[in-house]
C-alpha cells in the first residue's frame, strides 16, 4: 500500500495531468484504508487513448539528463516521444543485467557479446549493460546486409549473441553452418518467439534450448518479462505489478479472447517519466498466475500469443504463437509471415520440406486447431486462408530483416 500510494505521488508530481485521471475514482492519495489490490483495481486503466491525450500531447521535457525514444506517430502524425530520466535508465539497465547473470549464472565464462538490433531502448543500451557485466562487446547495424551481419560475428567471434528473433533466422539462413559461427549464448528481444521456435533455432546453432534467453520488453515500461526455463514460464520483472484483464474491460470494443487469455496491464515502481501506472500494453498472454520458487512468489505467464489494438484487424483472434505452432510441424525450418490483406489471412512461408499437400494440410490445420480463426471464416469475419511458398527468406513480405511481426 505505501509503495503504490508513494508511486502515485511521484507520477502525479512529475505528470500533473494523471490528477485528473483520479477524480471519477474520488480517490486521494491521503487514502489509507484500501489494501494494495483494491487500490489498484480503483485506479484508472491507462490506454492508448489516455495517453494520446495527455502525455503524447505534453510539451517537451526539459529536465536535466532526460533520454527521449521516439516511436510511431499519433493520430495526429506526430511522433511518440518517450522519456527516460537517469534514474530509469539505470533501473533498466540493472534489471537487464540482474535477468542476464540469473540465467548465465555469476561464474559465467563469457568474454564476449555481440549487439544485433536495430534501434531504440533496448539497442542503446545494450554496450553498457554487458560493459558492466565485465564482457568485451560490439554491435551491428541491423540494417547492415545479412552478409554484413555474418562478417562481423566471424570476425569478433562472440559467445553471447543479442538480437531479434527474424534477425538470428536471418542469420541461420544465411549460414552455409550455424554451429560454426561459436556461439554459446543467445538473448531474444523484441519479437514474438515461440517455444517451438526457440527449440528449433536452438538447434540450429547447436545449442540447448537453455542456452537461448526470450525476453519481452517494451520502450513505455522498460524490462517486463524474462523466460525461466526451470519453470518452463516467462516471470514478470521486479518492480512491476501485473494483471491479466478480459479485452472486453478495457472499454475499446474488443472481443472476447480465448481460454486462459488476457490484455497484460502493468504497473511499474521503477519507472517515473512514463506513467506505468495500470499501463494497458495490448499485449495479450496465456495462463497468467503467481508461482512460487525458492519461497518467492513470482508472477508469470505461459506464453504471449499476440498484440491487439484497433490498427489491428481481427488481431484480437489471430494468434501468431499458435499459427507458428502449427506451421512448424509440418515444416520444422521454415520462416512465417503472417498478413491480413483484403480481409483474407496469408501465411507467407519460406523453407524447405514441401509436398503436394503441405500448403492444403497447412490450411486446414490452421483453421482446424485454432477454433478462434475456424469461426472467423464461417462467420465471414476473414474470407478464408492463403498459404504462400515464397522460396527464399529474403522474398518473405517487407523486404527487411528485422520483420516478425503481424502485418495487416
């Protein structure tokens, strides 16, 4: 209660406006007689168009020592300026490093890491992060050509590799023998990277599924997640409060999700010039519960299966978790694109392995054991499904590297 009753002082200090987001709640931060859960339930869902409003409306900071991270633009077409004072910046850089040696362990043998990115939050401040681990590290432009890529890892010979998950499939494509590139550690960020996936590449570099680290962030919050392969489970970062919501109460028009599925709405006591506060990521995860390990209580997710939000189509029934699932047995090296084009859903796919009927058993599959899409068509809702062959990689639509993601 004293924590959370603090934060909201802090933000409401540093973001003036949040004040007015209390009022219908006739909640007071002198308020002493909630308990932590039911304050929190109390106090407002903080969506996208809140924050359209409000802090992307705002005048640029000026305070000392600020780092500002632009995204996408508003609806207004200006871009999303992000702030980060120092002392978020070092929360997130510390919990970054605390999740990296958790799973390395302390005695770790590593010297050195490679960065292979793009740009943002994550990218910045990867060479310090493994600085301050005591490792020798680099970085590669992702809009380097994959050759490029390829070169550079030859050449500094990394153990631990940093990347995206179209980047490192990228870069098991485009090696004549993955295994011989060294290495041994391998972190995930940035996009969405299924089980089976990560077993496959995992295998393709001649590693355990172990030594390959998912982990899901964003620019707003910072750390959120990490996978704990002991628990099979990703665990929610220290310093964030999570709940899983029904679509439906977030007020936006969603539709229903499935089974053991939720929107991911985060509160944060480590960050202070974004207002984490009931923070509405659109992010939807599956079989969201507290476990405990070693006596803690932790919060955790089975898996996260999609993003939802009204520039997405049907994105509240199509799941690129359960679509790449289904792929994968039948071509266990292939690489997917998922689009939604004319009110019809593609599946782009490149590898090798094809017969006469995988296109058909593809198909059927999807709209067989992913019930959600199977209504979607009976009810008109999509038109059907249309699997691609697209040959190689470097055809898959977008025509970039960094490219896993759902198009529409």
């Amino acid at each position: 209660m004293r924590l959370l009753t603090e934060q909201l002082r802090l933000i409401t200090r540093l973001h003036p406006w949040y004040k007015d987001l209390l009022e219908p709640s006739s909640i007071t931060l002198d308020d002493q007689h909630d308990s932590p859960s039911s304050l929190l339930e109390r106090l407002p869902l903080l969506g996208a168009e809140k924050l359209e409003k409000y802090y992307y409306a705002q005048s640029p900071r000026t305070e000392f020592g600020l780092s500002v991270y632009r995204t996408s633009g508003t609806s207004t077409g200006i871009r999303k300026a992000i702030y980060y004072s120092a002392e978020d910046d070092f929360r997130y850089m510390e919990a970054k490093r605390k999740s990296y040696l958790a799973w390395l362990g302390e005695r770790h043998t590593l010297t050195k890491a490679m960065a292979d990115l793009g740009t943002g939050h994550a990218a910045s401040t990867a060479l310090s992060i493994f600085a301050s681990m005591g490792l020798q590290a680099e970085a590669i432009p992702f809009t380097a050509p994959i050759e490029e890529h390829l070169s550079s890892i030859r050449h500094f010979q990394p153990q631990l590799l940093y990347t995206m998950p179209s980047i490192l499939e990228a870069i098991a494509d485009a090696a004549s023998d993955p295994p011989s590139l060294g290495l041994r550690k391998i972190i995930l960020v940035g996009e969405l990277a299924s089980s089976e996936w990560q077993r496959r590449m995992a295998a393709r570099f001649g590693l355990a599924p172990a030594d390959i680290l998912d982990t899901y962030g964003s620019i707003e919050v910072g750390a959120i997640a990490a996978f704990d392969h002991e628990l099979g489970r990703y665990v929610l970062a220290d310093g964030l409060i999570g709940e899983s919501l029904p679509a439906e109460q977030l007020g936006e028009g969603f539709q229903p999700l499935g089974e053991e599925e939720g929107v991911l709405v985060l509160t944060s006591f480590e960050r202070s010039l974004f207002p984490v506060i009931r923070y509405v990521t659109y992010d939807v995860v599956r079989d969201f519960r507290t476990v405990h390990k070693d006596g803690k209580p932790l919060q955790t997710f089975r898996c996260l299966t999609k993003r939802i939000g009204h520039e997405l189509k049907h994105g509240e029934k199509i799941s690129l978790y359960d679509i790449e699932e289904v792929v994968s047995k039948h071509l266990p090296h292939a690489a997917l694109r998922v689009m939604v084009r004319d009110n019809k859903l593609k599946l782009y796919i490149a590898g090798e392995g094809w017969r006469e009927d995988t296109a058909t058993a593809i198909q059927t599959d999807v709209e067989r054991k992913i019930e959600e899409i199977g209504q979607m068509i009976q009810n008109r809702l999509l038109q059907g499904i249309e699997v691609i062959p697209t040959g190689k990689r470097e055809d898959l639509p977008s025509g970039t590297v960094k490219s896993k993601r759902l198009y529409t």
